[in-house]
C-alpha cells in the first residue's frame, strides 16, 4: 500500500506523474482543482499538491488539508499560492523557477514581433478575403529602445534575444546586478527613463504587492506615443482599465498581452481594440516547458516527502539552455518552508 496521496490539480505532463510514482510510495490521484468543492475534499487526504496557474491553494484550502506537507507549483509564478499561509501550517511551498523561462521569453518575443508587424491583425484579414496591405505598415525594431521592466531570468533571456534584433536595450529593475546587465548589453535605467525613452515595454516581474498596478494611469501618461507594451508576465501589473484608456485615447500605439487580472478571460473591452493583440495564457505551453515544469515539481515532493534526493539529470537539460548569467542570482527552487 502506498504511504503518501499526491494530488495533481492541473493539467501536467504526464512525467509527473511517473516520477512520483517510481519508488512505489506514492499513490497519484488527479483532480480538477478548479472545481473547488472536489478540490477541499481530495485535499482532505493528501500529503502534497501539484498545480499549475489556475488551481488556487489558499488559507481555504489549506485548512482543508489537515496531512498536507507541500504544494509543488510546477512553474513560476507563486501568486495562486497562499506562500505566508502555506509557511505558517508549516507546509513547504516549492517552484520550478527556471522551467519554462526559455518557452516564456520566446512568447513574450513572438509577441513582440507580432505586434510590431500586424501579424494577427493582417492574417485575419487575409483569411477574410482582404489584401490590405496598406493597412498593415509595421514598424522596425532595429534601432528603436526596449524597456524591460524586471531583469530576471525571463527578462533576461528576452533582452538578449532582442539586443540581437539591434534594439537598444534598457532595464529597470532595483534588485538587478550591473555586471548582469552589463554582460547582456543591458544598461539599467530608473523607471522614469525607462517610461519616458521606451518604443517597446516588456514586462517581466512577479505579481506582487509592490507590482501591482506599476504600469497604471500616472506610468501611461509619462510614456511615448509611439510605444508598443507586451504583457506576458502577469494580469494586474498593467492597469487593464487604464492600459483601455490609453489606447483609445491614442497614447499609446499597442499592447499584447498573454495574461489578465482575472483568468480565464474571454471577454475584455481590449480585445475589441484593432491595436490589442491576445493569447490565453500560452508562455509555457510547449512540451519542453511542460515536461520540465512537471519533473521538477514532481522531485521537489518526493524530496519533501521522502527525503529521497534529486537525480541530477533532471536538470541538466535546461541549465544547458538558460545561460549562466541568467541562472546564477536566483533563489533555489524550495521556496518556503
Ligand atoms: N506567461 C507565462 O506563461 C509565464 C509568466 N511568468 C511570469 O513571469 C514572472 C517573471 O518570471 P522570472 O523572470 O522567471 O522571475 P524572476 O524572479 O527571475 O525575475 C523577476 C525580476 O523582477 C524583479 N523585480 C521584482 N520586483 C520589482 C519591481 N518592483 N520593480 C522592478 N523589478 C522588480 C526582480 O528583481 C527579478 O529580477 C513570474 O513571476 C511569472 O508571474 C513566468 C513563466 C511563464
Ligand atoms: O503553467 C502555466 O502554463 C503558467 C505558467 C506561468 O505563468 C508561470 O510559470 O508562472
């Protein structure tokens, strides 16, 4: 008989649960953590959780969990979990913090490009029958300045694949290193120059107390007309209602997104702008991010629970990718206990 129940509460690549289940001891059962009544009652038996973005465990649903000993998040972002609650009932919080950074950068990138040129915009009109191409006049980014607002592992990885692009590339991020920076070819900035010089913003920080609302109505009133904003970091950074008003208003050119305040979001006055572009949440949906996100989740429970140590080779693969630079300065995937 197994030893430990280990709920999976999103959809994750099926690796996680071959990992927890190799030595013998645990039991994986998958539920659908957004259905929150199922959820509580599951968590009444369980001694971890595994959860992507949409399943929310918090002060509720810890209470919940009287055998609970952690909760694997299998990504980044720990905003859908309660880590104060989490640390105070004595559960381990764990991440996988550099898991799908390359998949995330890489969308943030195609969005970028994707809204410089039109691309949805003018395949969607094709597909209509219309060959309007006047209407889709793009702009370069050689030579034009990108703001990067959070020069972490994602932020990091974004500049230098735009710094390719022959942008010149500003950071704002007070917790950043200089050489760091440096080394990308990166100059850090405040956040005033960065708002006022910027042609692209790309926003790459935690969601956050301090986060919350940076990029808001006095931010979108101290920046160029001409900029073009990619949000693939997290919903509420970038003031939805305010970011609306810029754009009607014509203070801005654009903005993609790939998050938002509330999610699922299938219904926001910025979509029926012509200048928005939107994906629903898709920077680590690759198989690669997701292969990785839930391997290591997947080893931070049996580390928790069993004490049984992580084999190497389940990092090897993406420290190989994420240059060193970019992983050096960052916490360790155990966040809390
Ligand atoms: N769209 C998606 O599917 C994905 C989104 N994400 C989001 O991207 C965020 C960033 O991820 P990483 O780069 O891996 O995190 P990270 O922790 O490596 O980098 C965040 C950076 O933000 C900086 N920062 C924190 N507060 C700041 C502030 N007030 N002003 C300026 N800089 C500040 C930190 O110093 C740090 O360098 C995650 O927290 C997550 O919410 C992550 C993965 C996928
Ligand atoms: O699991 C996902 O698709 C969400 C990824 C993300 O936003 C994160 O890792 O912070």
């Amino acid at each position: 008989m197994s030893q430990y129940v280990v709920l999976i509460a999103d959809a994750l690549s099926p690796h996680a649960a071959e990992v927890l289940t190799r030595d013998g001891s645990v039991e994986v059962r998958h539920v659908d953590g957004t259905d929150r009544p199922t959820l509580l009652a599951a968590l009444a038996g369980a001694d971890a959780v595994l959860v992507r973005s949409a399943t929310r465990i918090d002060a509720e649903a810890l209470a919940a969990a009287p055998r609970l000993k952690v909760v694997a998040r299998a990504g980044v972002g720990l905003d859908n979990v309660d880590v104060t609650a989490a640390t105070a009932a004595g559960v381990l919080v764990a991440n996988a913090p550099a898991s799908n950074v390359v998949s995330a950068a890489e969308h943030a990138v195609a969005l970028l490009l994707a809204l410089a040129r039109h691309v949805p915009q003018a395949h969607a009109a094709l597909r209509d029958g219309r060959w309007a191409r006047s209407s889709f006049t793009g702009v370069e980014l050689a030579g034009k300045t990108l703001g990067v607002l959070g020069l972490g592992r994602i932020g990091s990885l974004v500049a230098r694949r735009l710094a390719a692009f022959d942008m010149e590339v500003i950071a704002y991020d007070p917790y950043a290193d200089e050489e760091h920076a440096h080394a990308l070819g990166v100059r850090l900035t405040g956040l005033d120059e960065l708002l006022a010089r910027a042609r692209f913003l790309t926003v790459h920080l935690p969601l956050t107390e301090g986060t919350a609302g940076l990029i808001g109505s006095d931010a979108l009133r101290r920046v160029r007309p001409d900029l073009r904003i990619v949000n693939a970091a997290r919903g509420g950074i970038v003031d939805e209602q305010e970011l609306y008003a810029a754009l009607k208003e014509g203070r801005i050119a654009g903005a993609a997104l790939d998050v938002y305040a509330q999610e699922p979001c299938t219904d926001s006055p910025l979509f029926e702008l012509d200048n928005v572009i939107a994906t629903p949440h898709l920077g680590a949906s690759t198989p690669e991010a997701q292969e990785r996100a839930g391997t290591q989740a997947a080893e931070s429970v049996l580390l928790a629970l069993t004490g049984m140590p992580v084999p190497e080779a389940v990092n090897a693969p993406l420290v190989s990718c994420v240059p060193d630079a970019v992983d050096a300065p960052l916490e360790s995937p155990v966040h809390a206990l």
